[in-house]
C-alpha cells in the first residue's frame, strides 16, 4: 500500500461538516463492503463494475463538499492573514493531485 504523507497542519470541523463528510464515507465503505462481496459471491464483471462506478462518483461528492468546504474556511482564513501566494500555490498543487 501506498505511503500517505500528511501535512502537519489541522483543522477543526463544525458538527455538521463532520457529520456530512462521515456520513458519505460511512456510505462509501458500504459500497465497497457490497463490492468485495460481489466478488466473493461470483457475481458477474458489468454488474460490479457499475458498482465501483457508483462508488467513484460518491467519492468524487465527497472530495467536492471537502475541497468546498476547506476552500471557504481555511483558504479565505489564510488569504485574510495574508499567506496568499502560500495558501494558493498549496491549493493549486492539491488541485493537480486530485484532478488526475
């Protein structure tokens, strides 16, 4: 697996952000808990490629309410305290990895 290299940063989430952001992902690992049963039960190719469709695109929703949120909350609070340049140019550079 795939090192994940995170930043040092963090931020707080009001209760309903949380809430939103777990509730997809508590929906994405069910999609993907259905997927791997597929497979183990011998369900046909289509049928389950449908499926891991369905789960790129609630992953995709989850990573545009993310990146919403976090563009309002910790881009704005940056620019305001005057990290411009810093805040973008790690904005832009995330926006090239997820953007694939």
């Amino acid at each position: 697996m795939a090192e994940i290299k995170l930043s040092c940063k963090s931020k707080h989430r009001e209760e309903t952000e949380y809430r939103s952001l777990m509730n997809r992902l508590n929906r994405i690992e069910g999609q993907v808990r259905g997927v791997k049963k597929m497979v183990e039960t011998d369900v046909y190719c289509t049928d389950i490629l449908t499926q891991v469709s369905a789960i790129q695109s609630a992953l995709n929703a989850f990573n545009k309410e993310l990146l919403t949120n976090h563009i309002k909350t910790c881009v704005v609070k940056d620019i305001k305290n005057g990290n411009e340049d810093e805040v973008i140019d790690e904005l832009m550079a995330t926006l090239k990895k997820i953007m694939k």
